[in-house]
C-alpha cells in the first residue's frame, strides 16, 4: 500500500473500512512506509506490531521492543 497512488490508495481504503477490515503493520524497513495515517482517517483499524523478537532496527542485536516502538512512532507524527 505504500506504492500506490493517493487515488488507489483513498479507494481501497475505503473499501477495507466499509467491509470493517483491518490492517495490521510493522516497523518499516528500507524506504517502504505503510500509510497509516491516510487509513485511520478513512475508517480502517490500524494495529502496529510484531509477531517475533527480529529486530529490523540492528539484526545482530537482541530484539528490545521497548527500544524500537518509540522510533516506529516518530515516523507517522
């Protein structure tokens, strides 16, 4: 969703929201940012997360969510 256009991306978020589905995410990596903000705004749930202990943030690092919420936050505000 990252790559579409404002058009595609207004459409098919009003598509999730009227059929109540929701989007879930992870800290991005490389230039890929999810449009959260654009999705909320048009109704969708949006959920961030993970599902293991990778760490994108410093792979030969052990994963400290504490640590990388807090930047993954910054880049929606």
């Amino acid at each position: 969703m990252g790559y579409m256009s404002q058009k595609d991306l207004q459409y098919t978020a009003e598509r999730l929201a009227s059929a109540k589905v929701g989007i879930a995410s992870s800290v991005p990596f490389r230039n890929m940012l999810m449009p959260l903000p654009q999705l909320r705004k048009a109704g969708v749930e949006v959920l961030t997360g993970n599902d293991n202990v990778q760490d994108h943030w410093g792979p030969l690092v052990v994963a400290i969510c504490c640590k990388s919420k807090p930047c993954c936050a910054t880049l929606w505000l």
